[in-house]
C-alpha cells in the first residue's frame, strides 16, 4: 500500500510526540548557569584555587562540557548565539547591543533555546531573585527582538512548578548553620593565595 503524506508525516512526529507525553518526572531537570565572562575558574575544571563545592557537585551529577567554546568576545553576541544555537553571523548580531531599537526579528526557523523547551513541555524561568535579598542580573538584552522568552523569573515561579527551594541566604550578622561568626566573603583569601603563589607580597610585587 502506497504511504500517503499525512501518514509519513504522522510517522516523523511521532517519536516527538510521545516524548511530549511522557510524565515530567520522566523528563530531566534542567538548570543551567550562567556567568558573563567567566573562564574556567572553577574546581570542576581543574583550577588550582577556585573553591567551588556546590557547582563542582551539580557538575559530577550532571554533564559538563569540556570542548566548547565561545564565539564572541563581547557579551550579548554571546548570549545571542548560545540563546538560538547559531552563529552571530547568521542572525545578524555581530556587535554589542545592536539592534535594540530597530524592531530587528530572528530569521524564519531560529528559535530561543527557552522557546523551544516551552515547546517540549518545560516550564523556563530566567530567576532573578533567588532567595529574599539575593538577585542576579538575568540579562535579556539579545541583539534582536523576541517574544517573552522566560515564563518566570522569581525563585517562587519555579516552585509552583516543582523545584524545592534552597535555603535562604543567612542575613547580614546571622549564624550559618554549623558554623560560626558573620558570613565572610572568601575573595580576599582567594587573592592573598593568589598573589601567594605568583610571588607577590601582600598583593603588590616584591
């Protein structure tokens, strides 16, 4: 019997479809960090004395890319390319923030990598404010113009959607648990070692 269009296409979509429909337990989760500009200062790729405990734990749980690479030296090309999965080249966003006030739109066919999730079930969200008093930047500033690219982007949109929430951040003065004092921020120590260790004396050179 001859295959029909209808049939071949409903043959392809298939597999796509019953991916869709599996249960979201079933599914990955997702979360994916982003630092502007960050090489690989961390525990996780080897650096001598970046302390990174809790990415270097998401890292041996999940996958980590060793091969990759950037394709911009500045950072919204960047985002825009990781963001669609193209070159800058191929979507017009060759420079820092262009296209902001022009009403430049992706070509036919490129989607925002968010899109595409949303597409295949998952709920995005590009969180902002991770606990009371902790904020990231969540920049959105591509090189072109786009539909609402995140469904959510504070810490309580995505635990209506599943997520458990991590402990808040111990205030200003407050005890962490099973330590001591006020919480200290470690880059001083990271750059005496630092500087330890290139021969510097207290920061300055010898």
């Amino acid at each position: 019997m001859p295959i029909t269009r209808r049939a071949a296409l409903a043959a392809a979509a298939a597999p796509f479809l019953n991916l869709r429909a599996q249960n979201q337990a079933d599914r990955p989760n997702i979360l994916w960090i982003l630092g502007d500009d960050l090489g690989p200062d961390l525990g996780c790729y080897g650096h001598p004395l970046a302390k990174t405990p809790n990415v270097d734990r998401f890292a041996a749980e999940g996958t980590r890319f060793t091969h990759c690479f950037t394709t911009a030296p500045v950072c919204s090309p960047a985002r825009s390319a990781w963001n669609t999965g193209v070159y800058q080249t191929t979507i017009g966003a060759h420079n820092h923030r262009s296209h902001r006030k022009d009403g430049y739109r992706l070509p036919d066919g490129v989607k925002l990598i968010s899109h595409r999730m949303q597409e295949a079930g998952y709920f995005t969200a590009n969180v902002t404010e991770i606990a009371p008093g902790l904020r990231a930047s969540g920049k959105t500033d591509f090189n072109f113009q786009t539909e609402k690219p995140f469904q959510g982007t504070r810490h309580r949109a995505v635990r209506r959607h599943g997520a458990r929430q991590h402990p808040p951040r111990p205030a200003r003065g407050q005890r962490r648990r099973g330590g001591g004092g006020r919480p200290r921020r470690a880059g001083g120590r990271v750059r005496a070692e630092a500087a330890a260790r290139l021969g510097y004396a207290g920061g300055r050179g010898a």
